[in-house]
C-alpha cells in the first residue's frame, strides 16, 4: 500500500485530504521544480500547489538502501534528487530492479523541499516507452504554464524559459495536446474508461483493480483489446499510477 509523505510526520498533525478540485498533477521540468520553493518552505508551480507532479528525466546515478531507492535525475534544465521508498515498489517488479544510469524515466510523486532545496518523493519510477515521451512532456509543460498565464496563475511567455538550455528546440513530434489534460485520447473509448477509474478510485487509497475495469467496460460493450490500449496509454500519460502491483491503478489527476 502506497503511504504519502504526510505519513511519515511522525508527531506532525495530520493533514486534511485535499478536496477533489484540488487534487491535481502538473508536468514539470527541473528547473520549475528547483525554482519552486518558496521563503516559508512551500513548492508552488506558477502559484499551484500541486497535488502530483509528473517529470521526464535522464538517471545521472542510483543509490539504493534497505529502505529507499535515491536517484538523481536531469533533463536538461537542470538536476534533482528523487527518491521512491522501497514499500512503493512491488517486489515482483523486474522494471524497478533493471533501471540504470543514463536511462530516461517518468516519475510520479510528490514536490517538496528540505532547507529550501526541491527534490520528489516518487510513487512511480517506470522507464519511458519511446524517445518521444521527452518531447511530449517538455510540450506538456509549455502548454501546462501557457495557460496557467492566460488565467494569470503563472509567468507570460514561459515556453522560452522552459525549453532555455534544453538540447532540442519546440517539435510537432509526440501526442497532440488538448484543453482538457494535455494527451489526446487517441485509444478507442479512452475518455470512457478514465472516467470509470477516476470515479471509481476516487477515494480509494489502494486503487482498482484492471480485472473489475475490464468487466465493467465490456459490460458497457467496450471490448477487452480497446480497454486494454485505454489503460496502457492512460499510464503512459501519467494520468494513472499502479498503487499495490501492475494491476492496480489509481487516477492521479
């Protein structure tokens, strides 16, 4: 079972869950997330508390203990530390013990900071599946702040910023963007099997399992092989994470 940060306070009171409108997932870059800390200790993004974030980098090194993974990370804005502990990590996952230097990854997690310095406490550490996925994600993000500008939570003119010493300029290769989240739903019945997940694990801590989502969604007429390409892209966007094993997935939006 996935713990949040707020668990390991120790004698901190606990928080209270966010509400729902609040409980959201900004694609970032480094230097967003290092220049995100503010003087009384919080991680805005363009004025945003983020509930997640989701970040795309190059692993620089690994450092493992009994209890945690360390990784730093950089995607040409910058680098920083991620750390996914050991109980987020399913034991018969072959993709956490295979993950090496000089690999690129997605990251799910937490933005937080200690003495002002920003790292991420991962819930999801998995390798991307295309050399696109770097692209799509730094185009995510221009268009993520750009309308953050436009509702004047965030900076004007961030697409220069965020892609300032970058190794590639703005491209039109990876997944269209649209208004609502950022990927297009190209898989068949895309929208109609992330609204189920996200009704469905919406308070949820553990998550849903992908055998209950597929009776649901062929009890619906969807059929198994679009479901399946439903939920593969969804994890690919990040919008869901596995939670207790590969099978169990919780919307991260």
């Amino acid at each position: 079972m996935i713990t949040s940060p707020a668990a390991n306070s120790g004698a901190k009171e606990k928080k209270a869950r966010k509400p729902t409108e609040e409980q959201f997932m900004i694609p970032i870059t480094v230097r967003q997330a290092m220049k995100s800390v503010t003087s009384d200790g919080q991680c805005l993004v363009d004025g945003r508390d983020p509930h997640h974030v989701k970040l795309v980098a190059c692993i620089k090194d690994i450092d493992q203990t009994a209890t945690a993974i360390s990784y730093n990370v950089e995607d040409g804005t910058g680098l920083i530390n991620v750390k996914e502990w050991t109980n987020n990590v399913n034991s018969g996952d072959a993709a956490a013990t295979t993950l090496a230097p000089q690999m690129y990854v997605r990251i799910i997690g937490k933005l937080q900071s200690f003495q002002g310095v920003a790292s991420i406490t991962a819930y999801q550490v998995k390798l991307v599946s295309s050399p696109n996925e770097l692209t799509h994600h730094m185009l995510e993000c221009i268009y993520v702040r750009e309308m953050a500008a436009k509702r004047g939570t965030g900076p004007i003119g961030a697409s220069a910023a965020l892609m300032n010493n970058v190794g590639f300029g703005p491209q039109t290769t990876g997944m269209a963007l649209d208004a609502n989240n950022g990927a297009s739903g190209g898989a068949p019945h895309f929208q109609k099997v992330s609204d189920y997940i996200q009704q469905n694990s919406e308070g949820n801590e553990i998550g849903i399992g992908r055998q209950q989502i597929l009776q649901a969604m062929t009890s619906m007429g969807v059929s198994e092989k679009a479901v399946t390409m439903a939920i593969e892209q969804l994890a690919g966007d990040g919008m869901i994470y596995s939670t207790t094993d590969e099978d169990t997935f919780k919307y991260a939006l």
